[in-house]
C-alpha cells in the first residue's frame, strides 16, 4: 500500500500500515493523538494552528486544491450560535479510492485531524458524509468513533480541557453528485442530494443554515501529521505551493494498481515504477492525472510531468482528487469516452439544462461514433456541446462531463475521425 520513492521521504498517513492495525491502540503506539493532546494541554491559540496549517502549504486533496488553512480563517470566530465542521468522504470520482483505506486502515487519523480543526475554528459538532457503497468502511469508522470516545478525544470536554467536539458518522446512498459539498450538505439535513446556488458559501451558510467548514478525508487526515514534522519542514516534502505528501491512487494498465503516497513535485514516472510499471511491457498511450473527470494527457507528456497541482495545469490537465488512470497503446480512446461519457450522463441530478441534457447528448453522439454511426461533423458538435456545458451550471458536474470530452479530442482527434471514416477502431486495425 505504501512506499518509498526517490526523495527518500517515508509516507505520512499511510506509514507502518499493515491492514489490522487500525484500533486506537496502534494509532496512539505510532505517536496517534499526541498533537491533540499537546494542543489542548499547552493551550495553543486557535489562531496559531491556523497559521501553521497555512504555513505548510496543504490544499484541499478531496480535487479543487483550495489552501486548507485559508478556508479556515473563512469560519466567522466570533459567531454566537452553533457552527459545523463536515468531512466528505463520499468518494464517487472513478478511480478514486484513497479516502477509503484512510478509513480503513487509519480511521483515527481522521478523527484527530477533525478534532484538530474543530478545535481552530471553534466547532463543538462534525459529521463524516461516507459513501454508501462502502458501508463496511463506514461501520469500521463507528467503532473508532467509540474508541475515540471512551478514551476521551471526542466528546465533553475532551482530556479535562475546556474544548468539546462531538463527531458523527453518515453514510449517503451513492450519489456521485453528493460528493459536491452543497449537494452534501443537503443529503446531510435529509433533502434529495442537489447542488446549492453560491453564494452564499457554506463558511456563512452552510448545515442548517449555520457556517459551515468542509474538508475531504485526506486534508484532515493530513493534519497531525503536518503539525508533527512542523509546518515548515512539511511544505518542503513538496514543493512551494504544493506541500507535503499526496496520495494517488493507481488504477488502469499497471503491474500493482494501488495507493502510493509520496511527496507533490515527484516525477510521474517515479509514481509509475512505484506501481511496477507498465502491465505486461506494452507502451504507455494516456494518463487521465486526477480522475474521470481530469482531462487526459499523453503518457509521452506525462512521462516529463510531476505529480502537483501546478505542473500538471501546466500540461492542461489537473490533480484532482489523485486518481491516476494508466492506459496503455492497446486502449481505444473513443470507447473509454464511450464509458466516462455514460457515467456522467447517469450521474446528472438533472437540476442544470446543460447538464441534464447535454450529458445525454454527449453519450449519444460518442455512442455512434463508437458503433460506426458518426459523421465528421459529429466531432465539432462534441466540442461544442463541450463547450456550451462548461461554466454554464451550478456545480462542476457539467464541466466534469465536458472535460474528458474536450481532452480526447485534442489529443486524439484522429483516432476519432478514423472511427467515423472507417466505421472500425484505429486501435484495432493495426
């Protein structure tokens, strides 16, 4: 699950994990709830844990990148009535599955990093949103609630302080647009899952109405760590303005698909050897860096890229939520469209006209393409549907839909228009 890589830099979250040593007990003998405790025994100001989180550098690892410690500050300190800390663990980007071995493997982590935050913005409630398909994951992540509990790190005024911080768990049904955190938030209070308009932004009005903090799992899982190296010498794991070290997880043609965790700035081809390479010897083709939704780059391009937020807009993708798809030269790329096109078209809540009917749209054009039905002129109409979705709906399922769509026929225009002028796969016919 873990390794080192060329920098020499052990992993952070998922270090010295073995897959049953997830209970309070083994978290604590690895050094697990020590920054809570320093932070409430020494009475550090809320105010300072802020600035260290900004210090280091972490950025939001749920896909939008945006700096943990400034969406902190957001949080309204003097606000008198009850305030929310939420976690989105509704991990439903495909190839995504890093937040859920986190829970597995590490759930305590999660339960301190949250604490942690809690304790900076002056929240006393959070809730954890897990996605429904995983729900022995979500019964794993109850029995570390309880353990946490019993021992006093959640709950009354936790470790004899004057802080308390009561933390729940709630599973979703598998909604991939719950992982939007206004759609969230919305599943939370019992509503049918549909983004909110913005503004206002949760940090004002947010669960119930009230301000509203949310975090993906790795970011406040990322916490007690970056606080234990010190927030210095964790933002230069990385690199500026991408600090520490990030999770990806590796799916597609590679000898190990897994999760790897290694410093932003690594080279691509590191994380690639990481994963054993290249499954069977065969030529990479095409990486999709950050998930389904990421657009897709040539593996020759990506083979000179680093695993960061910046290097990767560089080369007209983005990071994401880490989800690394490998693909190599036996990959049709109008057929994988085919099928990230459907997933979106079933995913739309149907709120958006762009989305609700441009998704559809675009699986039907891609779908005839596919199936030898497609016109040249079809390939201008995709990227004008692509285009006319993009920036035109509440949330980022649409531009999530029209991404892959726009990436594929920029690198790959060619291999599409051989499938409409041959009725036949280019792939397959050489």
């Amino acid at each position: 699950m873990t390794a080192l890589h060329d920098r020499h830099i052990k992993p952070l979250i998922l270090a010295g994990l073995n897959g049953d040593n997830w209970h309070l007990k083994d978290y604590v003998s690895r050094g697990g709830y020590k920054q809570l405790a320093r932070i409430l025994k020494e009475n550090i100001a809320p105010e300072q844990v802020i600035a260290d989180v900004k210090e280091s550098g972490l950025r939001g690892r749920g896909g939008a990148g945006f700096p943990t410690g400034l969406k902190w500050s957001f949080m309204p300190r003097q606000f008198p009535g009850q305030k929310y800390l939420v976690c989105n663990s509704d991990e439903g980007e495909p190839g995504t599955f890093k937040d859920r071995d986190i829970m597995r493997y590490n759930p305590h982590a999660l339960i301190e990093g949250m604490a942690i935050a809690a304790y900076a913005m002056g929240i006393t409630i959070g809730y954890n949103y897990i996605h429904g398909e995983i729900f022995e994951t979500y019964q794993r992540f109850e029995i570390a609630l309880e353990q946490a509990r019993a021992a006093r790190f959640l709950g009354h005024k936790i470790l004899g302080s004057n802080f308390s911080f009561e933390l729940h768990a709630h599973h979703g049904y598998g909604a991939y647009i719950c992982g939007e955190e206004t759609a969230l938030l919305e599943s939370l209070e019992g509503k049918k899952g549909q983004p909110r308009f913005k503004p206002p932004f949760p940090a004002s009005f947010g669960l119930y109405g009230k301000p509203t903090t949310i975090n993906n799992t790795e970011t406040f899982a990322a916490v007690p760590f970056l606080l234990t190296v010190g927030p210095k010498k964790y933002l230069e794991m990385g690199k500026p303005n991408n600090g520490g070290t990030k999770i990806f997880s590796v799916s597609g043609d590679v000898e190990h698909p897994g999760n790897y965790e290694i410093p932003l700035g690594t080279s691509f081809s590191e994380l690639l050897k990481l994963a054993g390479g290249m499954r069977g010897g065969k030529k990479i083709k095409a990486v999709i860096p950050g998930g389904s939704s990421a657009p897709v780059v040539p593996g020759d391009l990506m083979m000179q890229t680093t695993m960061d937020y910046d290097s990767l807009a560089k080369v007209g993708s983005m990071l994401g939520s880490g989800a690394v798809i490998v693909m190599n030269e036996t990959r049709c790329m109008v057929r994988s469209l085919l099928r990230l096109s459907y997933f979106y078209f079933e995913e739309s809540c149907g709120q958006c006209t762009p989305c609700r009917e441009g998704t559809g749209w675009l699986w039907r054009v891609v779908n005839r393409i596919e199936h030898g039905q497609g016109c040249l002129e079809d390939l201008d109409l995709l990227n004008s549907l692509a285009q006319n979705i993009m920036g035109h709906t509440i949330c980022a399922l649409g531009d999530a839909a029209a991404m892959p769509v726009r990436g594929m026929l920029k690198h790959y225009w060619e291999e599409f228009s051989y499938h409409v002028e041959h009725k036949q796969c280019l792939v397959c016919a050489h």
